[in-house]
C-alpha cells in the first residue's frame, strides 16, 4: 500500500478513519500458506458463480448513472507500461518466482488488454475476449484455497506548517543521511521520537524536521499511508511521500488492542475505536509506539502518490501486494465487495470485479492472501478505505 515498508500520501473522525483502515489491514493478516502464490486455472476450473462473473467489469463504461472510468484505467495501464521498460522492472522478474509468468508476458499481456479495452463497447464483450485469449492465474489466498483478505488505503490530506508552534507540534522527518551508518536493529519508535512523539529534536532526529502537522494521530498515520498532500498553514500545498524507513518491522495497533482485550476482531469497528481513542487519549501514549517501524519523508512536490514499483497510483485501479509473491505492475482482476454512497449518501457494500493494476505494496501486506485497494484522495476516499474489509478472489490474466 501507499504504506508501511515501500511509499514514496481534518478533523478527528477522519484521523481515527485512516488508522481503521490500517488496524484492519494489519489485523486480518495471515502468514504465507506453502502452497504456489499463483497457479493457473482454466475456465473449466472455475466455479460456476466465478465464470457468470469473472472480467466483467461494468464500472469501466460506467454503472448506476455514474461515469465510466476507462481514461483513467488506460493511464494506470501506460503506468505498468512505463514500468516494464525499465532495469528495474527487469530486475525484479529475473527474480520472480512463479513459473511462466515472465516480463516479457506480462508487458504483451498488458498491450493487448490496452487493445481490447479501447476497442470493446461493453463489459459483456470485453469479458468474452479477454475468456477467450487470456488465461487467469489465480492467487492461493490465505487459506491455499484462493481466499483473499481486502482492505484499503488512500492519499490523506491534512494540515500543516512549515514551521513549529503551539498548533503545529508533531513532524515529519527527513531520511537520515547517514541512515546507512545506524547500528542494527534501529532504534524504536519510542527512541527516536520518546513516547509523546514529541522529543525527536533531542537526538538522532534533531534538525531533520520537514513539516509540523497539529495532531499526533496524523504524523503517525501519513507514516502509515506512506505520503500525504498538506495544506499549508503559510498558504498552498505540500505533498510528502516515502523517502526510507528503520530496519524496525511493522506492528498493527489494531492487532496490539485485540491483545490487550480492548476489542475482539469483530468489534474492531470504527466506532468503537473513535469512543475508545476519544475517551482515552492518552492510550496514544501506549499504544502508538507499539509499531516499532519509522518512516521518513521527503517533499514530492505536488507529484501524484506514488506506488513502490515507482508510477502513480490511480484510484480503484491500483492495488498493493506482496511483492516477494505477485508480479509487479501486472494487470489484474480483483472479485470482492467494495463501499459505495447509495441514494442517501449512506456507504454499503457492492459486490465489483474490478481489472487492476499491481503497482504497489506495504507493510500490512504481507502472503498471497492480503490485497489493499487504493481508494484515492481525500476524505471521501478514506471513508470507504475505512470500510473495506471482505474477501474476495484475485487473479492474474495472461496470455495463452
């Protein structure tokens, strides 16, 4: 995700919304199964519900009065493009693990879905070319039956300041220059910043400070997302994204509260964590510097986020994966629920099969059963971050 390990992005509720998404990320996480991250599986093989459904993707010319997205869906493609032509992209799939899934399949792959996406004028056909010509590698899930965890991530925006004062407190850092040269493991969290988050300049953080923001909740969760876009106290925006992080791992605070008997999974609502934190906020004191991991920033310069395979994210149709599993900037097809306004402006889940591309990945995601959907920016999107949490399938089509 715009997130923990990889990224280079006003009022309480949407501070507590940001770090739902993240607690739910972390929480509904499962190791690796050992079984194949990914195995191919013909339309014989699959289910019934699975074959009615699979590739139709209607919010491409639009659905329920709203817009088709199809411009944006060619950008995110050319984004992958961009990508595979590049030594890194090179480098990372003379590594890649599962067999037959190649550079060079995946960036033909994805030229002629480009192809078909401009060339179909419905969702019914451009399911059938893609049946036809593609072949869909299917993730093992968590379970190793294919069963895939979902949640969501967005772009925050929030205020800031140039400069410290009594409403600007809580900074962003720059990356170490000789972070190279840090003993390890790093130092914690707690170390770094002390356990107010507010005693940075007194050691090997001093002078590093690139921006104040006004509440402790939202330093530590642009860490989290991994990049924001601030509005400047002095006037005008700022974008911060992911400049490098300590050798600390990541730790969900959602996990850390399960643990501590505050919640059950099942409670591990938004509500509950907006009574909990606003009845008892010193419990940040407690319970934020539980995540070890630090995350440092630089100023992206009103750049677009950015995804750790290093081209923009697009909203609902990036996603972040295990990168040590899944092929990165590769086209594929997510099958889960996701939140949407119904007629009262109220958010309720509906099912989408979605054709994304893979160019992200986070601390949260971790196995072949974890996908974080970017939802875009802003408060809207980070209301339906907040409330995504299904499961679904998630596939990858390539060529025959």
């Amino acid at each position: 995700m715009i997130g923990e390990n990889w990224k280079l992005i006003k009022i309480v509720r949407y501070q507590l919304l940001t770090i739902a998404c993240c607690i739910l990320a972390i929480a509904f996480s499962v190791p690796a199964v050992a079984v194949p991250s990914l195995q191919p599986v013909s339309i014989n093989q699959l289910q019934a519900t699975e074959l009615e459904s699979i590739g139709l993707d209607a919010q491409i010319w639009g659905e329920n009065g709203q817009p088709g997205d199809r411009q944006l869906l060619l950008r995110s493609i050319d984004n992958s493009l961009r990508y595979l032509n590049t030594s890194a992209a090179a480098s990372a799939y003379s590594r890649y693990p599962v067999s037959g899934i190649t550079r060079d399949r995946v960036r033909r792959s994805l030229d002629r879905f480009r192809q078909l996406v401009v060339s179909s004028t419905t969702p019914a056909q451009l399911q059938e070319s893609v049946k036809r010509e593609f072949v869909f590698y299917k993730s093992s899930g968590k379970d190793g039956k294919g069963t895939v965890a979902f949640t969501g991530y967005f772009e925050p925006t929030y205020a800031a300041s140039r400069t410290p004062n009594s409403e600007y407190r809580y900074p962003l850092y720059r990356v170490p220059p000789n972070l190279g040269s840090w003993s390890k493991p790093h130092p914690t969290r707690l170390e770094l910043e002390g356990a107010d988050a507010l005693q940075g300049s007194k050691g090997l953080l001093r002078g590093l400070e690139l921006v104040w923001l006004r509440d402790r909740f939202q330093a530590f969760l642009v860490q989290v997302q991994g990049s924001a876009r601030l509005q400047l106290a002095e006037g005008g925006e700022m974008t911060v994204g992911f400049a490098g992080k300590t050798s600390r791992n990541y730790t969900g605070v959602g996990r850390e509260l399960v643990k501590d008997g505050k919640f059950t999974l099942e409670e591990l609502t938004l509500p509950k964590l907006t009574a909990y934190f606003t009845s008892f906020p010193a419990e940040m004191d407690k319970y934020l510097p539980k995540n070890q991991s630090f995350v440092f920033f630089r100023d992206t310069n009103g750049a677009l986020p950015t995804g750790s395979i290093g081209v923009p994210v697009t909203a609902e149709r990036s996603i972040a994966t295990d990168k040590a599993l899944m092929p990165p900037g590769a086209l594929a097809l997510i099958s889960t629920k996701l939140p949407y306004p119904n007629a009262a402006g109220k958010l309720e889940q509906n099912a989408v099969n979605r054709y994304v591309l893979d160019q992200d990945t986070g601390g949260a995601i971790k196995g072949a059963g974890r996908v974080d959907v970017f939802m875009g920016t802003g408060n809207l999107a980070g209301d339906r971050a907040g409330y995504i949490n299904s499961t679904g399938e998630l596939y990858y089509p390539l060529l025959k």
